[in-house]
C-alpha cells in the first residue's frame, strides 16, 4: 500500500499468524529467516529473524535531507503503521543536541527511517525495529551519520516461557564504509531498569534508552562485515525488551545500501 507521504506498507501472514510489516521507502527487500529450534539447557529454543534491505539514496545529501523534510515523513508514523507506539518511536526522532564544533549540516537533519515487524510462533512473540539515519557531516561524497535503531519485543505466551535474546544490527554495503563510535559500547548486566547511553561526534549528541530487566547487553557483531556493520544484542530471560543501539557511521563514498538486521531467541 502506498501512503500519502510517499512511503509504502507491506504486510504478508501466514495461516498461524506468523508474518511480517514493513513500512518505510518503496523498492525495499526482505528476507525472513526461517524459524527454528533448538536444545538449549534441556529446554526448547525457538529462533526468529528479519532483514531489510533499503535501496540508498538517489541523490546528495542536501538534497536527501530537504525531500525528507518537505515530504510529510516521520518514524512516528511508519512506526505506527508497523504496530510500534508512536510514542516510543518519538525518541528516535528527538532533536540532537549541538554544541562545539558545527557540521557542514544542520544537526538532526534526517536522510531516511523505516520500520518493520516480525510476528513468530502464531504471533505470540513478535520483535518492532525502526531506524533513523540523521546526518553528522557531508563534504562532497564523504559522509558521516548516525543510525538509531529500537528494537521492541515481546513474548506473550503464559507459563514458563520468556525472551532469552533480542539482537538488532545494521550492516552496510559500498566500499569502505565502517562504524566508527557506537553505544553501548561495553557489556553490562542489568538490573529491572532504564539505561540510559550517549554519543557525541562533531559535537552532536544522541541520547539512547534502553528498558531492561535482567540479563546482559553487549555490542554485536561491530564491524564483522568489511563495509561496516554493529548494533547490540541482549540476552537472559524476560516477557518483554526493548533495546536502543546507535552507530556513528563514515561512509567515505557517499550514500550506501543499507540492511537492518533483527532477530529473537524465545522459550
């Protein structure tokens, strides 16, 4: 289906409820990876994850950021076309902070977002992400950004079931590109609470929240791709999380494709 402001909604299902929600620029791709289970403990561990390719941008990075904001587009609403609340969403689309050193671009402009939905096991668990990619720098080809990315999930199955991991990465393609700053940037335990991160390059600063009870976040698979990839994974055992990685990306041959990768390990 395509919306007013130019992007487009794409849902599939299948008979149990199992499916996915896309919602974001047209011509993107997805690939859905088949649900699995395993062993783990003596305890069955099923497994879930999507990936979303979107075609990078046409044009410069002055024209990228003007045609989003004359478009009408914001997270909120592919956010809520996904089924993510609007208003968790609304963190993504803050306005960062600037202080110090200006970049060649106002701060906060944003170049592109999207969201997609992933329901599992006859849509009892189901896994939210949506990135928002705003612009740090742009000199010529030679650009800087960050992608925000939040991952919600939940497992609403009664009994001894729960979350035992939720992962959300984004991996870029081009030549050269890497991710070069990034939160969170250790691993930590955690309690039942918020945790709070920040990132400041040039000057520009990204507030990430993460709600978490119990387990461990860590950074994942931070520039395993040769052009560049990270994001963040928790682990432990929970009916419901939600996770907050961002990554200061160089791309130093301008704009690149780019794929957000989300996945779920559940009881």
């Amino acid at each position: 289906m395509k919306n007013a402001d130019g992007t487009v909604t794409s849902k599939w299902s299948d008979s149990s409820g199992d499916g996915i929600i896309y919602s974001g620029p047209a011509d993107a791709q997805l690939i859905v990876a088949p649900q699995t289970a395993t062993l783990v403990n003596g305890q069955q561990q099923h497994a879930s994850g999507v990936s979303v390719t979107v075609p990078q941008l046409a044009t410069s990075a002055n024209a990228a950021v003007a045609a989003y904001a004359q478009s009408g587009r914001s997270v909120e609403a592919d956010a809520a076309r996904v089924g993510m609340s609007p208003a968790a969403a609304a963190a993504l689309n803050a306005p960062l902070a600037s202080t110090g050193v200006k970049p060649a671009l106002a701060a906060g402009t944003i170049l592109n977002e999207w969201c997609v939905t992933n329901y599992a096991n006859g849509a009892k668990v189901y896994d939210t992400a949506c990135v928002v990619r705003s612009l740090i720098q742009a000199t010529g080809s030679n650009y800087y950004w960050y992608d925000s990315t939040l991952s919600t999930a939940t497992d609403s199955q009664t009994g001894i079931h729960g979350l035992t991991s939720v992962t959300t990465f984004m991996t870029y393609g081009g030549s050269g590109s890497n991710v070069f700053n990034w939160v969170p940037n250790t691993p930590i335990k955690t309690s039942c609470s918020d945790y709070t991160f920040s990132i400041t390059e040039l000057g520009i600063t990204l507030g990430s929240t993460n709600q978490i009870c119990g387990g461990k976040i860590a950074v994942y698979d931070l520039n395993t791709n040769p052009n560049g990839s990270g994001g963040a994974k928790w682990s432990g055992l929970s009916s419901s999380i939600s996770i907050q990685p961002i990554m200061a990306v160089h791309a130093p041959t301008g704009n690149q494709s780019s794929y957000l990768n989300i996945a779920v390990t559940w009881l």
